[in-house]
C-alpha cells in the first residue's frame, strides 16, 4: 500500500485485484455485437478481433469464479424503445450504425430480450444466478443499480472486460473512476470492431485513466490470493 495524504491507497496487482473488494465486469459480449451472424456483423462491423478477446474473457471468468470474486455481466437490453430511446440517443445508434461503411442497412433493433442476439457467447459459459445488470446506454452505470450492487457487495476494484473499447468499456471506466472505484481493464481482454479506435482509446485509458494488466497476470493474482489463505 502506498500512503498519500494520510491514506492507504493500493498500488500492486494483487492489491488491486483482491478477491474480498473486487468484481469482474464483462460488457456486453452479446451474439448481436460480437457473433459473426449477429446483427452488426450483418451491417458491416468486422467482429475479427473478438474470438481472441473472448478466449481472454473466458479464461478471467474461470480464474474469478476460483478466487471468490464476483463476476458481474453487463448486456444491452432493448426494451420499449419508443420510450427510451430519445432523439439524441437516436443521433448517437445512427452515426454509430454508419461508421460501419454501409448506407443501404435499414434501422435496426439489437440486442432485443428474448432474441438470440441478446444472449451472451456461449464460449463465456455465463452461469446462472450470476448477477446480470441490464442497460440502454453506453456506460453500466448510466440509469442502472450496477453502483449500488457494487456497495452493497463491499465492492471498491474492478476488473474490466467487453466490448467496444472506444464506446461501452471507455464509458463504464470513466464513469467508474468517477465515482472511486479503482479500475484495472484487461489488456487482451477488451476489443473493437475498429482496430484504430480500440488503439487509441487504450492509448488514453493506460495513460492514467485506469490501471492495466493482461488476463495471465490478473489470474495469477488471483491464484496467489487462493493460495496464501
């Protein structure tokens, strides 16, 4: 621990990533964001990056589920959108939709419970009664209960995984830190279906906006915390 101003403030991985304080984020990894026949891959998005972020994924899940440490799935849900989606926020699904290259995809809906587009990749093995958080917007934390799940848990770290890098995970981290939680994001963990944006966006997070490691060495910590109890 390190003392700054009078308080312990954590400063190694293993502090960082504790089992008793910390919950593992995976975001939105959905079958319409990131399945080769979801519904962005069918408007042009290139999915390739995610089969490697996924594995990465995978391997977190079963090293915090080991450890005792909270998994947490955060998914788009798309639920009366007549309702919820506002005519800034349609702004934002239709320039985001057009980043892809395509102008003859018609308005689409993603992510639609029930769909299995709205599932999470069967290569996660999401496990029942882990706890889903269900959002409309960019961030887990915008019109969510992921805060007060979190306190309620004694929850004050986060390990995050997901998708988009640039978009939902950039969003969730920032709001996170906003809100003092210390973030670690999983460096192989995390993907875009844009390479430069994903790039550029861990270029700023890694300045100082999180703390970062790959999957080996958060499991590793893990397992040491396992070991020495």
């Amino acid at each position: 621990m390190l003392t700054i101003r009078g308080r312990q403030v954590r400063e190694t991985l293993e502090e960082l990533v504790d089992p008793e304080s910390t919950a593992l984020l995976v975001i939105d990894m959905q079958n319409d964001f990131c399945h080769p026949e979801g519904t962005f891959a069918a408007a042009g998005a290139d999915v390739s990056a995610y089969p490697a972020a996924t594995a990465a994924i995978a391997t977190a899940v079963r090293a915090a589920r080991a450890a005792g440490v909270m998994v947490v799935w955060v998914r788009v849900s798309t639920v009366h959108p007549e309702f919820f989606q506002s005519e800034a926020q349609l702004r934002f699904e239709l320039r985001m939709k057009q980043s892809y290259g395509r102008t003859d995809v018609p308005e689409f809906d993603f992510c639609v419970p029930g769909s299995w587009g709205h599932e999470f990749l069967d290569e996660l093995d999401y496990a029942d009664g882990e706890m889903v958080v269900d959002k409309r917007r960019s961030s887990a934390f915008a019109g969510t209960d992921l805060d007060m799940l979190l306190r309620s848990n004694g929850i004050e770290s986060l390990v995050v995984t997901g998708c988009t890098t640039e978009g939902c995970v950039d969003s969730t981290i920032r709001d996170a830190v906003s809100r003092d939680y210390y973030v670690t994001i999983v460096s192989d963990g995390v993907a875009s279906d844009n390479a430069s944006l994903h790039e550029a966006a861990m270029h700023v997070l890694t300045a100082y906006r999180c703390d970062h490691a790959d999957v080996g060495a958060v499991s590793a910590a893990w397992h040491a915390s396992v070991s020495a109890r």
